[in-house]
C-alpha cells in the first residue's frame, strides 16, 4: 500500500470500489497528525474515496493505544464501536474455534540472596516480579524454568498426539538466541522433533509451509508465528516471550484455536504467573479489553523489519537486553539430561545476587468459558 502511485489510487475515484482491510489494526489514526505510515495512507487516499470499505480484525484495539484508521469511538470513553462483533465466545460455541486452556506455572518459595546473606523469600513469582529488581526476561530464559515449562507441554502434546499423531506443538520465543537455546532443549534433553522460524530467516515462510503439511512436533517461533498463520494442527502452546501486551497474548492463543477434522480438539497454553499475563488470561471473556485510547501524534515511521514487522511492537531492540540477574531454579520433577548443555543460561551473567527456586512448582488453571479440563 505505501508503493502504490497515483495512478492506481484514482482507480477509487473514477470507480465505485470496496476496498477489504484485514488485521486493520495495524493501521493507526483518527487523523494525519496521530497516523502511522499506513493509516496515513488510508486517510489521504481510501477513507472519503473509496465506496465501501470492510475492515477486519481479530483483536480492535492497538498496544500503543492509538486509534485504529477508519474506526468510531465512544466520547469520552474511547471504546471502539464495531459494526460486527464475533468473538471467541460465540466461535467456541458454534464450533469454529476450540476451547482454550491456559495453564500459569508458579513457584511457591523462591528466596533472593547475596553472597549468602540477606535472603529475601517471595510466595510467588507476582510478589517476587513486584518487590524485587528480578526481570521477567531472567526468569523465561533460565535454564530449570525452560525444562519445567516445557515438560509440561511436551507431556501434553504427547498425550494429544495419541489420538491426532499429527498434532503440533508452538513455542513463542523472545530471542533468537533464546529460541536456539529452546530448539537444544527440545532435541538434545527431551529428544522432539522440532524446526525454528525467525524474522531474520529468509527461509522462514517456507519452513511454515512445510510445517504446516509435515508431522514435525513442535516449531519455535521469533516473531513469525503470531498472527494470519493458518496451522490447524497446532494445539499446544508455551508463551516464553518477553513481549507482554494483551494483543500479542491473545494472537499467540490464536494460533492454537483453529478447528481441524481430528478427533481430538484439545487447546492448550503454558506461560508463567507474571502478573500481567494472568491477568490476560482471566479477561478472555472480553471480547474487546477496557481499554483507553490515546488521540495524539505518534512518530509515523517505526523499525521495521524485513518481514514488515515493527521491532518496537515485538519488545525487541536493535541491540540485546542486559540482564545481569543470576536464577538458580530447583526442580521437583524428573527429568534426565542426556546432554549438557555447553551455553550457559541467557539469565546468567556476573552478579552478587542469586535467586532459587526452592519450592514445588505449581500450576493453576483458568477456566475460560466452562473448560471441560478444569479442575
């Protein structure tokens, strides 16, 4: 849309034309000062040109709460007024989308210390994320943390599996770095089958398409598989990236929710307790989130990446995030190493403090719209 010329727009004026948007969201502006490249875009040469216009999206609302181009909102509120609403409710509920599971792993004595003295306790990952300097990133890339999360969802799929061989499984990562540390997990301890797409990968759109058609366990994602991704067989997923907007939450959950022909119609999603995301968790039931939107000017040119992504909208940097936090996590589950791994965690730098988890890791379950597996 941003290369097409003159030419091709008067094509709106001498014809009566629809004009189809879908993931609109993307496109931001109530007017050419608040607008992004793309709304801008639509503001100087679709909104008062083109005779129809239908505009489509899965989530109607944008991180950076701008308004989305072309949408009404309520005054003062600044609620989206859709035309059309069907949300996950009513999808579950025909059949067009299975029902989500969402599991929060937690830990219930972590203690905090520095050089053996000083210890801190925390009950909970939320109170040691909210009265301590640990980030969340060191959590979700440490080592102990990883395995756990993904014993879990392995063990799931396995058990899917028995009835759809075929089922596949996703995990979000936040780095590359991350996803190949994931990827050597997955192969080299827990012995799955797996492949990994990133923004950066040339070949990514290709390794979807065989995934999508092969029988491959799991894919790691680095901003690829989040949104328009059509992959019915994937029914598992763990949430291990950084980025913690309820957009990207509820995209990355899509992903899981298509309805194929297999017996088994089994969704289910593995992330931490942070604070954030279950809260993500337990608003599902909303189909558009309270949420406020902001009328001012924005900077119309964000990082872009090859694949038309913004990097700001997937919380990653031109240079990597320091994280001089060292988490020592104390598992209570079997697991066996047959490798060891040669890279250390991505958590684990120089530092005073150490962090261990010496408690039972627990898991909590939401019950979105009366799952059948909850407990």
């Amino acid at each position: 849309m941003l290369f097409f010329n003159k030419d091709f727009w008067s094509l709106l004026k001498r014809n009566r034309v629809l004009v189809i948007f879908d993931e609109v969201h993307h496109c931001s502006g109530s007017s050419l000062e608040n607008a992004n490249s793309w709304g801008e875009e639509i503001i100087l040469n679709i909104q008062n040109h083109a005779a129809f216009t239908l505009a489509l999206t899965g989530t109607p609302w944008r991180s950076d709460k701008t308004p989305i181009v072309m949408a009404r909102y309520s005054d003062p509120e600044g609620r989206i007024q859709c035309d059309f609403a069907y949300g996950l409710k009513e999808a579950t509920r025909d059949h067009v989308c299975r029902v989500p599971n969402i599991v929060l792993v937690d830990n219930e004595h972590l203690v905090l210390s520095e050089d053996d003295e000083d210890k801190k306790i925390f009950k909970s990952l939320q109170d040691l994320l909210s009265h301590s300097d640990i980030t969340y990133h060191a959590v979700i890339t440490n080592d102990s943390a990883m395995k756990h999360v993904l014993s879990l969802a392995i063990s799931r799929l396995e058990s899917i599996r028995e009835d759809n061989p075929d089922a596949g499984g996703l995990i979000v990562a936040s780095s590359v770095q991350h996803a190949l540390l994931i990827l050597h997990i997955l192969k080299g301890i827990f012995n799955q089958s797996a492949v990994l797409v990133s923004y950066k990968d040339p070949k990514a759109v290709k390794t979807i398409e065989d995934f999508r058609a092969n029988s491959i366990k799991w894919i790691v994602s680095v901003g690829m598989v989040s949104e328009g991704t059509d992959i019915p067989r994937l029914q598992v997923c763990c949430h291990l990236s950084r980025v913690k907007t309820e957009l990207y939450f509820r995209q990355v959950l899509g992903r899981i929710l298509r309805i194929n022909k297999a017996s088994n119609q089994e969704a289910w999603l593995y992330t931490f307790a942070e604070p954030q995301l279950t809260e993500f968790a337990h608003r599902l039931k909303e189909d558009v989130p309270e949420c406020i939107v902001v009328f001012d000017a924005m900077d119309k040119h964000p990082t872009q990446t090859n694949t038309g992504i913004t990097l700001e909208g997937l919380g990653l940097t031109s240079s990597p995030i320091r994280d001089f936090q060292k988490l020592i996590f104390s598992r209570n589950i079997p697991i066996t190493d047959k490798v060891t791994l040669s890279s250390p965690s991505l958590s684990e730098h120089t530092h005073t403090e150490v962090l261990q988890f010496l408690g039972r890791f627990r898991e909590r379950m939401v019950n979105v719209f009366d799952s059948p597996f909850q407990n």
